[in-house]
C-alpha cells in the first residue's frame, strides 16, 4: 500500500474548507450521481456557473436532448431541494467534451 505524506493531504482540505466557492462546486460534484443516475453522470460534468445557473456538459448531443427535453424538470427541482432555490434558478445542457 501506498502512503502519502499527510501535509499535502491536509492543505487541499483546508484550502478546499477556506473557500465556499470550491465546496460549492465539490457538493455538485458528489450530489451529481446520485441525482443523475450513473449513465448519465458518466457522460456530464456540472457546474455552478455566475447567476445561479448549472451548466452540463454532456459528451454526447443524443444525452443531451435527452437530459433537457425529458429530464431537466426533475433534474432542476432536486438541484434546488438540495442547494436552495436562491443558489440554483435553471439548468442548462451543452454538448461538448467533459474535463
């Protein structure tokens, strides 16, 4: 087994914990697949973006109808279940490659 030294263990932590943006943008991240299932959220990646919108990307134009014409409803009230009304106002899908 590998150890890691723990000091550039911790620093992440605390720098993540310092700044609300990026605890933000870690929640989605773990909220993502549980709320999409694991198909789709193996083809997205969301994100927070200015405004209280979430963008997605979807690595495919066929998900992406599908996600935005069939799902986005549900989709978006969950979103807003969990983060607030005041931080999630639409949701938003673009094709495009997933980072």
């Amino acid at each position: 087994m590998d150890e890691k030294p723990l000091k550039p263990i911790l620093n992440n932590l605390f720098a993540s914990l310092a700044n609300p943006e990026q605890r933000k943008h870690s929640a989605l991240a773990d909220f993502w697949p549980k709320l999409a299932g694991n198909y789709f959220s193996q083809h997205t990646k969301p994100r927070f973006a200015p405004g209280g919108k979430i963008t997605v990307w979807v690595d495919d134009s066929t998900i992406a109808f599908e996600l935005s014409q069939r799902y986005k409803p549900v989709l978006l009230k969950r979103l807003k279940n969990q983060f607030g009304e005041e931080q999630v106002k639409d949701l938003r899908f673009f094709v495009g490659e997933i980072r």
